[in-house]
C-alpha cells in the first residue's frame, strides 16, 4: 500500500484595488488556523500581495502599506498622455528600489499572475520572468495605467477577465482553493444612501466663485432626489459591476472549496492610505469562515 498524497492547497487573490489590503489580513489569519498554502496566485492587486507572500517580503510590504498617507499616494502618480493616465514608472521603481525582483521560477512558493490582452481579451498566466514585471502587467487598469507589452502583446488588468484566478490555482496543481473575492458586496453600495460631502480644506476664493457660477447654469436638482455621482464614482463602479459578473459566472463554474469574502465597499478606488481597515477585515473575513477551514485542515492533512 502507498501512503495516500497530502492535498495541495491553492490561495486565489482577487482583484480589487485599494480593497486588496485587506489580502494581508486573510493570509495573517489563514497562517494562525494553522492553513500554509502551497501555491498562490492572484489578479491585479491580489498578484502585488500574492508575489510578496510568495518571495517572504509580505511583513515588509504590510509595513509600508499601513504607512501610506494620502500624500503618498498622490506622489506616485506620473501623468501619461498616451494610453492610460498613469504610467506606473514612479509606483514600480519604487518597487525595485526596495524590494529583490526575483524570477517567478524561484520564489519561496510557486507563483502566477494573471492579465489580459488587451488585443484578444484573453487571460494570460504569467508564470516566469520577472516577478514585478508580472505584477505590473496584472494590475494595469484601463484608463488608469498604461499597458505593458510582452512577447508581442498589449497585457493589462488582470480582472477584466479573471478576477478572481480559481482555475489558475487548480492549473498549478491545487487540489483545495481558497479564494478571496473583494467585490462580494460592492454593487450598488455608493449610491443606495446619499452620503454627506466629505470635509475639505479651505479653498481660495476664485475656486469658490467658480463653483458657484457652475452651479448657477445647471439645472436646479430636485430635492427628491440624490446628487449626480462623480465622473471617477461613475467609472470605478461601472469596472466593479464588469469584475463582479464574470467574477460569479465563473465562481459558479470552478468554484473554489473555501470562499473568503471580506466586507470593504465603503474604500474607493484610490483609498491605498486606509489599509489598516482593509487588513483587519481581511482577518475578520477568515475568522467567518473557520468552521471551513478547520473542515479543510482536516481534509489536507
């Protein structure tokens, strides 16, 4: 007789933007339960928090998140003029300044990113080469980074055609997935009450002429009804309903054994600087679900 083979266990990290700090925390609560995946891998932010997990540079990733301040994130932007609004040289030499770029052949834990090509619309694996060159071809978001060529092919987002990367995961040889999908109750929330203007600084006085003079050639808006969201809420929520429909068709086909849903609709696009919120969700969403994976454990071993 052979001793029966210990099952793989795979992580899938969706896709998300600033939401996917809250990465961090799931895979700090799945390391408590006692849960060591044998492979990861991940779509746009899941594949920056994925490949740091995989080359053992997540407690210095989570240290520089939790950082972060609005000003930070401001600082990263480099305008493009060409095919998406930031060009990402700033964000990824930063990256490089401080992290080791080593070939996805030899992380710590067997690695892969997804994108898209944006010639096709098919799903790439990314699975050798550069690690940050893989990242930063993942997390290419239309409209806002410019995309990434390799080996003759526009890559971008990842999200736009895998989000949240099961089938990766059992392609690298998972028996057991665990997946993490940030957009489970994303739909809809920014505009199902109207919530108050955030606080502003002050502003000149020209600034507050000019609005006013705006405001006077529109129409006035009925008070029944809630203001017009803005042009960026209209674009980002418009990205989170196209995830969101192919994240559940294809959940629905391939899905995963444990499914880790974490709460963050309330953090916009760009909310990078909120990431001790978005982490302790992501521990808080293990910690829903540990009857599963104790069930897991069990199975794993």
């Amino acid at each position: 007789m052979t001793a029966q083979r210990k099952l793989r266990v795979g992580l899938a990290l969706g896709s998300g933007s600033a939401r996917g700090w809250a990465h961090i925390g799931v895979i700090r609560a799945l390391e408590e339960a006692g849960v060591c995946p044998d492979l990861v891998c991940g779509t746009s932010i899941g594949a920056l928090v994925g490949a740091a997990y995989a080359a053992g540079e997540l407690e210095r990733l989570e240290s520089w998140v939790l950082g972060l301040q609005i000003g930070d994130v401001v600082g990263f932007a480099d305008v493009s003029l060409s095919a998406g609004l930031l060009k990402g040289d700033r964000l990824m030499q930063f990256f490089r300044n401080h992290f080791v770029d080593r070939p996805l052949e030899h992380l710590q834990v067997p690695f892969a990113a997804v994108a898209t090509s944006l010639q096709t619309g098919e799903e790439v694996w990314l699975r050798s080469g550069s690690t940050l060159d893989a990242v930063r071809a993942s997390i290419a978001l239309p409209g806002i980074f410019t995309p990434v060529r390799r080996e003759g092919l526009l890559l971008v987002d990842g999200g736009l055609a895998n989000p949240i990367p099961v089938s990766l995961a059992r392609a690298m040889g998972a028996d057991i997935v665990i997946a993490v999908d940030l957009g489970s109750d994303i739909l809809g929330r920014r505009f199902r009450t109207v919530e108050a203007p955030e606080a502003t600084p002050s502003q000149p006085p020209w600034m507050l002429r000019l609005r006013e003079h705006i405001s006077s050639l529109s129409p006035e808006p009925s008070r029944e009804e809630p203001p017009m969201p803005s042009m960026m809420d209209v674009l980002s929520t418009s990205m989170d309903i196209v995830q969101v429909k192919i994240a559940r068709s294809r959940l629905a086909g391939d899905p995963p054994e444990v499914l880790v849903t974490p709460q963050l609709a309330r953090l916009r696009l760009f909310d990078f600087h909120r990431a001790k919120e978005a982490i302790e969700e992501g521990r808080l969403a293990v910690h829903r679900v540990a009857h599963s994976l104790a069930v897991l454990n069990d199975e794993a071993t």
